[in-house]
C-alpha cells in the first residue's frame, strides 16, 4: 500500500472506471518502487536514470493513448492519471514520458508511413528507443513561426540546417523529430523523423540547471544533416507540432496536480507534528487557511482534467480547453508548492522533503509547452476573436 493518499476530497475517484483506478494504483506502486527511493540523488546530481525507459515500457506508459504497434491503447483519463502518478514522483520523468508519447510517438502514429511506424512505434513502447522533439530554437520560443531551421530537398533525401535549444531527452535519444521550414514548399512548416546518429547533427547537454535536475535537456545542432525523402511526417504548417503539443499540454495538466498533492500531503504531514509555540503549527489559523487553500485548487484542478479527459475521449474538445487547464493547473501547482515550502520553514529548503524539488520543476513546467501568459492569450483569443501576441 502506498504512502501517498492521493487527495480526493470531492471523491473523484468514484467516476473512474475499475480499469481507470488500477491503471492508477499500479502507477503509484511503480512510483514509489522506481523513483522515490532515487529521485533526491538522481535531481542532486543532475542525472536521469536511462534504465528507467525500459522499466517505463514494461509498465505499458509509453504512448498508452495510442492504438496498435504493441501501445496499450489507454483512454485519456487512464492517461491522465498516468501522468499524475508520475509527476507525483517527479515533473522530470513525467516529462521524458510525455516527450516519448505525445511528441514523438504520435507524430510518428499520425504523420509517418507504414514502414516507418513499424520501425519505431513498437521499440519506443517498450523503451528500447528514446525520441525527442525539436521545435523550440534560441532566438524562438513563444513564436515558433519564426524558426531559423531550414530542408532543402535534394534528390532523395532532405538536407537540414539549423539549431534546436532546450530539447528534453535529447542527449539519450535515439530520434528526433524535428522541424524546420521546407525551402521548397514556400517555407511551410514540415516535420522529419531524425535518427540522433545522423552525420552533421550533434547534441550537448545544457548543464546547470536549477529546474528539471532529473531530466536531461539539450541544444541540437543540425550543419548539412541529410534525411531520406521518406523520413519526412504527412502534415505541413504549424499545425504539425501543435497537434502533438495539445496531446503533451493535456497530460501536463493532469501531472501538475500529482506534484500539487504531493506538496499538499507533505506540508499537511509537517504542520501536525511540527511544534512552535507549544503547538503543532497545523493549530494555527494562517496555517490552516493555506492548507484550506491548497486542497481547495486541487479539488478544482482535478474536476477541470476529468471533465476535458472525457471530452477527449469522446474527441469532442478545443485546443483552447487544454490551454485552460494546463495554464490553471500548473500555475496553482506552482502555488501550492510556493506556500508547502514555507509551511516547512527552513526545512522546505533542503531534498530531504520532496517539495523544494517540485517547486523548482514546476516552474519549468510552467514555462515550457506554452508559458503561463501565452495560453492566456490563447485563451483570450479565442474569447475576443483577436490574437494578441504582437
Ligand atoms: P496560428 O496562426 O494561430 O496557427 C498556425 C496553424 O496552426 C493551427 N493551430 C493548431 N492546430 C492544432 N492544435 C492547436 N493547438 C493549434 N493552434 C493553432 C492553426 O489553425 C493554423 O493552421 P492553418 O491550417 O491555418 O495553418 O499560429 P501562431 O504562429 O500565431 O501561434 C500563436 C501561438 C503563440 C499560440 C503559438 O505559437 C504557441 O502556442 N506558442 C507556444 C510555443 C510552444 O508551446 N512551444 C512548445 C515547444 S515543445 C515543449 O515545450 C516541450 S516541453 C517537453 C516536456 O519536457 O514535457
Ligand atoms: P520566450 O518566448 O522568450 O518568453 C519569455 C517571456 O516573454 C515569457 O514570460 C513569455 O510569456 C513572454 N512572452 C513572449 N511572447 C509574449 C507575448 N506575445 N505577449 C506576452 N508575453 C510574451 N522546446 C522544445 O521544442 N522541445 C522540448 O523538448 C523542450 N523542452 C523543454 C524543457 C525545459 C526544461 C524547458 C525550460 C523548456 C523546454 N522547451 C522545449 C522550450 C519551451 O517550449 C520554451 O522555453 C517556451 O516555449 C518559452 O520560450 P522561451 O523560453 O524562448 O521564452
């Protein structure tokens, strides 16, 4: 039985499905087996376990929204909950999961040729290949319309230049997908599978990072790197990589709530035995309104990720419901583990209580796949019919 309780104060989980909750329950299992034991040390000493995808694969969590090529063909709650548990150990694995599933394997699903997805869909399910996703580049991060990477066609084959930066998993990937503006096609956007061994693209690390610790994150650069013709995805414009990001946008919406509860759980443990004033600080009113507080945004996070779960299912949603909840639910998660860590005093500091490490990856999470204020405007778009963004 696991430690973590999960909190359910509206009882959500009398909406799940049999199914739904053991999906959850072996998640948690795995969570606490795989990853609370390591995670202070692995996010320490800046490292990611790449063992762990083989573990991941086994579990059946890699692309589990996804139909056939051994996927497990998952709901999107199951898939959800998934990526609560995960984050609930840490935001770093939840994302080398949502890398590996909703921007490079559903691309793959979508976009790539039989023989293609044949190749890589079965092996990335299994984790026996890693993927990684490049869209966001040095000088163009909110606006990926601007991007500098350029395919040539030559003959059979496609010749990319250019740099990616702040790309998860990249320096263990096995492929990348990237994308770039296709020379020949009026610069539309278009989209390649890369193999990461292909001569002329390379890859570095980027090392000191407060956020994110457990999580490998990298600059690739791309100088004459030749693809063949085939290796490119069926979709032009940026509706590409935006149709992948809703799917990882949608599962870090649920994961931010996994980080939120586990600050939650932490901070409520803490103030019940932790004495000042002759008194455990959980007596006192500031200190229970915080509390009050926390649950209260949780509670209302997981009805916002349920309900768009079965919106999704059903494939009756808008891009600009999943703005809403991943802006929501991150921002509080950032929130609830600002004030979980001062409930904890100078204790909060330190790895040997989880939230200082989930405050710190929350704040990445929060800025990567869409910053906080870009899906609000997103949002106020789509409330006002005017785009805000210049
Ligand atoms: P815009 O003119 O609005 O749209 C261009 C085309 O795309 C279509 N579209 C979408 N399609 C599917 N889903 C969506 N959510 C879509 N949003 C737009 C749109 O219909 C249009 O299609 P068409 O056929 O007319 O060409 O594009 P814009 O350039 O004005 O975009 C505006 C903005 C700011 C919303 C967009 O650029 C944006 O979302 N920026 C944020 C960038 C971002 O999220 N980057 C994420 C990089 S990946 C990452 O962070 C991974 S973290 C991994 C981890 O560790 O978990
Ligand atoms: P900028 O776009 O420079 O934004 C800086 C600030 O300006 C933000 O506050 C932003 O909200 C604000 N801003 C920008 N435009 C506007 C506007 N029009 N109106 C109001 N405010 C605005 N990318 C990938 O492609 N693949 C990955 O795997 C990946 N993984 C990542 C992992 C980590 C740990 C991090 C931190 C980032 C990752 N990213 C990845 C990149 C991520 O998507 C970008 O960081 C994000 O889109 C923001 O871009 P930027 O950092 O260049 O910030």
């Amino acid at each position: 039985m696991s430690s973590f309780q999960g909190a359910d104060f509206y009882n959500i989980s009398s909406l799940l499905s049999d199914e739904e909750k053991a999906i959850q329950q072996s998640v948690r299992s795995f969570v606490d087996k795989e990853i609370m034991p390591v995670i202070a040390e692995n996010y320490i000493n800046h490292h990611f376990p790449k063992d762990l995808f083989l573990k991941l694969g086994e579990l059946g969590v890699l692309g589990a929204n996804l139909e056939g090529y051994d996927c497990a063909g998952l709901g999107e709650v199951s898939y959800g909950l998934i990526m609560q548990e995960l984050e609930r150990g840490d935001s770093g694995i939840r994302s080398a999961v949502s890398v590996q599933g909703a921007l490079c394997m559903f691309p793959i699903h979508a976009y790539a040729s039989e023989e293609l997805k044949q190749k890589y869909l079965p092996a990335m399910a299994r984790g026996e290949l890693i993927g990684c996703f490049g869209l966001t580049e040095p000088d163009f991060g909110s606006n990926p319309s601007g991007m500098q990477t350029r395919a040539k066609k030559v003959g059979s084959t496609y010749v990319l230049n250019g740099n990616k930066m702040w790309i998860t998993n990249g320096g263990i990937a096995d492929l990348a997908i990237i994308w770039a503006k296709l020379e020949d096609e009026d610069n539309k956007v278009g989209g390649f599978i890369v193999p990461t061994n292909t001569k002329g693209m390379t890859i570095h690390n980027i090392e000191k990072k407060f956020s994110l610790n457990a999580s490998i994150t990298s600059e690739i650069n791309m100088d004459q790197c030749v693809v063949p013709a085939d290796h490119m995805l069926q979709v032009r414009g940026l509706k590409g990589p935006f149709s992948c990001l809703n799917h990882a946008r949608y599962g870090i919406a649920w994961g931010a709530l996994g980080a939120a509860m586990a600050c939650f759980e932490e901070a409520r443990d803490y103030a019940k035995t932790r004495i000042q004033f002759d008194k455990p600080i959980a007596s006192f009113q500031l200190v229970q309104s915080k509390l009050t507080y926390m649950l209260t945004e949780i509670t209302k996070g997981q009805l916002l990720v349920y309900q768009l779960g079965r919106l999704k299912e059903q494939n009756n949603y808008i891009p600009q419901q999943i703005s809403m909840a991943k802006m929501n639910n991150v921002s509080k998660a950032l929130e609830i583990a600002r004030l979980a860590r001062d409930i904890l005093g100078a204790s909060g500091i330190t790895l040997e209580y989880n939230i200082g490490r989930h405050l710190m990856n929350l704040e990445s999470v929060n800025t990567y796949e869409g910053t906080e204020d870009i899906h609000r405007l997103i949002i106020g778009e789509h409330i006002t019919g005017i785009p805000a963004y210049q």
